[in-house]
C-alpha cells in the first residue's frame, strides 16, 4: 500500500481554538501550548480537534479494507470507480494468456492485495484469484457484459484506490480502533502508516493512545 499526506491543518489550530475557549495567550506551541494540548485530551474537551484536518491519498489497499475503512462516518472519501479499473483489465491481454503460477502471480500482484499465506496456501490463493481475474475478463471481452453487472466478480481483495479526510478527534478514534491488534491486520497496517506520515509535531495529539512507534 502506499499513504501519501496530501494536506493538513497546522497544529496550532486546535491551541489557537483552546486559547478562545479558555481566554489565554499562545507561547507558540512551547511548554505552555503542549501542556493545554494534553490537558485537552484528558479532560475529553475534544470538539476543538476538529478544527484541525488531515488528507490523504491512500493506494493498494483492497476492496474488503475499503468497507471496513468507510464505517468510520465521520471522514469524507473518494474512491476510485471500478468502471475505470475494469477498463484496464480488459486491455490486459496478459490475464487470458495467464496458465501456469507464475503467470497467475504476476496478474495477481498487479491487481490484488496479497495476505501473508504459508507457500501452499498461497500458491492455491493465487491460482483461486487467478480463476476470478480471467473470468473478470471473459465476461467483458467475450460476453461483453457491461462493468456493473462484471464488477460483482471481483474478489474482496481487488485493489483499489482513494482520497480520504478526516479530522484529529475522528482520526484518534480511528487510531483506535484500527491500530489495535484486534483490527484487520490490513486496515492496521493502514492505520499505522497514516500515523507514520502525518507531521511530527502533531504526535502529541495521540501520544495517550500507546502507538507503536515502528512495526
Ligand atoms: C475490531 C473491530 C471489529 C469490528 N467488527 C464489526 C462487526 O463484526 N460488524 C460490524 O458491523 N462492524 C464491526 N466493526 C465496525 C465498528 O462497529 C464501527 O462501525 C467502526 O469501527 C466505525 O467506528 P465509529 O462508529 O466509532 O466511527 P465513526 O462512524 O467515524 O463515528 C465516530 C464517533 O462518532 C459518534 N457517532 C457517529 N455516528 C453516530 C450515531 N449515529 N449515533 C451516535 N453516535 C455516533 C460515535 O461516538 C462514534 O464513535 C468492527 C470494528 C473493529 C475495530
């Protein structure tokens, strides 16, 4: 998967939104700022973190990720249309060719997330995904059926891709849910790179939440 930052807001949004509720001066983000920021969390005073918003571009991640992800209501998404991604499939003469695993792998990993399988399995997972691919692409050039019904094919793990904003206090809660080790390991992994990416200095809003600093 890849997670791209897109935009953000500046930290000292959310200190400038406390200092009007609490009638106090800035120190601009120094000792005194950190410490309102931890005093807010604590205090669950959280509605003056959504003031503060992050965006990102998030790629590679599959279907069955994607509906997970989008539980989380409040955060606006983009998702890339499956019409357009089916479009590439049909111009990909490599998926009918497709006849031995090593063929069924190189279609695979262009176009599904893998789990982490032991050999056997995993030779077996992309034979299976193989199977649905090809047919994905009968169904297209030789029914010519139209992508809306073709889609229904597709397995959970068909990539895909989108844009998503949040802001801090429905990222926290985000974080979480899906950094704990009781998540999807996928939409943890997520989870964990959306952390890994935002600005350093704004570590200080989920520091209560013991993430994991590098997995
Ligand atoms: C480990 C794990 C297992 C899960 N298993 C399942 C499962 O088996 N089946 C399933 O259906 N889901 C499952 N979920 C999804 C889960 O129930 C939530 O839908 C998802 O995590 C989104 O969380 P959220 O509602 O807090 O987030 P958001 O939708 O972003 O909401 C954020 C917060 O806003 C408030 N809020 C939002 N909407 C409302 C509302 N309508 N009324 C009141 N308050 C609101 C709540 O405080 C909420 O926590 C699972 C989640 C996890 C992490």
């Amino acid at each position: 998967m890849k997670v791209e930052l897109v935009d953000y807001d500046k930290i000292e949004k959310i200190v400038k939104a406390a200092r009007v509720s609490h009638g106090s001066e800035s120190d601009g983000m120094g000792p005194s700022d950190k410490s309102l920021l931890r005093k807010l969390i604590q205090l669950r005073h959280e509605s003056v973190f959504e003031h503060c918003a992050y965006t990102f571009k998030i790629e590679g991640v599959s279907r069955a990720l994607l509906q997970e992800l989008v539980r989380h209501r409040i955060a606006s998404y983009t998702v890339r249309s499956t019409r357009f991604t089916l479009k590439d499939i049909v111009k990909n003469k490599d998926i009918e060719k497709a006849e031995d695993l090593s063929d069924f792998k190189k279609i695979v990993e262009r176009y599904c997330v893998v789990p982490d399988l032991p050999e056997e399995a995993l030779n077996e997972f992309y034979t299976c995904t193989a199977v649905c691919l090809k047919n994905v692409y009968k169904f297209i050039s030789e029914y010519k059926l139209p992508n809306d019904i073709v889609k229904y094919l597709l397995p959970e793990s068909f990539k895909t891709e989108l844009m998503m904003s949040i802001n801090v206090r429905s990222f926290r809660n985000f974080l979480q849910l899906r950094a704990s080790k009781k998540a999807l390991w996928e939409i943890r992994a997520l989870a964990l790179e959306m952390y890994k990416v935002i600005p350093e200095n704004h570590h200080i809003l989920y520091e209560d939440l013991n993430l994991p600093q590098s997995e």
